[in-house]
C-alpha cells in the first residue's frame, strides 16, 4: 500500500461524508446516479492532485476511459445540477478549507483498511503515514 493509496482514501472519506456514499459504493459495482456523481467528484479531485487516470480508474474499480467520462462531465453537473454542485463544494471545504481529520480519525481509518486487507504495518511506517496524510490535510492551496 503506497502513500498515494492513502491520499485517494482521504479524497474518498471527503467525498463520502459530502455525499452519503460510503466508500464499499464508490469502489462497488452499482450504477445509481447518487454513486456515480460521487465517482466524479472523486475522480475531479484526484486529477487535480494529479492522479492519473489509470491510477484513479484502478482505485475505483473501474477502467481508465471512465475516469475520464466522469472529469469532462463534472464541469455540466456543476452548471446544471444544484445538488451536486453544493455536493461538490461541501466535499472540497472538507478537503482543503478546514482541518477536518484529526490523528485518532486517521488512525481508525487506517486500521480498518489494513484489517479489512489483511495487511500490517509496523509502528514506523504508521507514524510516517500518519504524517503524510496530516500534511495533506493541512497543506496550503
């Protein structure tokens, strides 16, 4: 598990608590609008943190070419859907606006990734995750 897996973990906790979507449903093979607009709002923000579009598709589960479905058809979604477009901008102040995680949240969340992978780290390479992503989160835009 790299550090940029972590990185669309954290775009994807920000994305699900803008949403409702829980990140089994924007990694899961449902198609329903609500999951898919939030497949778009995931995909927007990891190309802006220049993710590319393989990387984004393999996270999501999907291939590349719907990635870049999902990135050219956010900027009419923002024009002509008023719910996403607030959707959009709660997911982006939780991302970039404020310090919305704290080191127990991260922490837990890193837990029951690993659980549910069934991977481990040592005590080192937690902290220096920790880290990472703490700097992410507090980072200048």
């Amino acid at each position: 598990m790299g550090i940029d897996q972590i990185n669309l973990i954290v775009i994807a906790k920000c994305v699900s608590y803008s949403t409702g979507i829980t990140l089994q449903e924007l990694r899961g093979k449902k198609r329903r609008r609500e999951i898919v607009d939030a497949r778009k709002m995931l995909a927007v923000v990891a190309r802006k943190e220049r993710f590319s579009f393989i990387r984004i598709g393999r996270f999501l589960r999907r291939d590349h070419s719907s990635v870049i479905y999902y990135t050219r058809s956010h900027n009419d979604l923002m024009a002509t859907n008023k719910g996403y477009a607030t959707s959009y901008e709660r997911m982006y102040n939780c991302l970039y606006e404020k310090d919305r995680f704290d080191r127990a949240e991260i922490r837990g969340w890193l837990e029951r990734y690993l659980h549910r992978t069934h991977r481990k780290l040592d005590l080192v390479m937690e902290e220096i995750i920790l880290e990472c992503i703490l700097s992410f989160n507090n980072r200048e835009t």
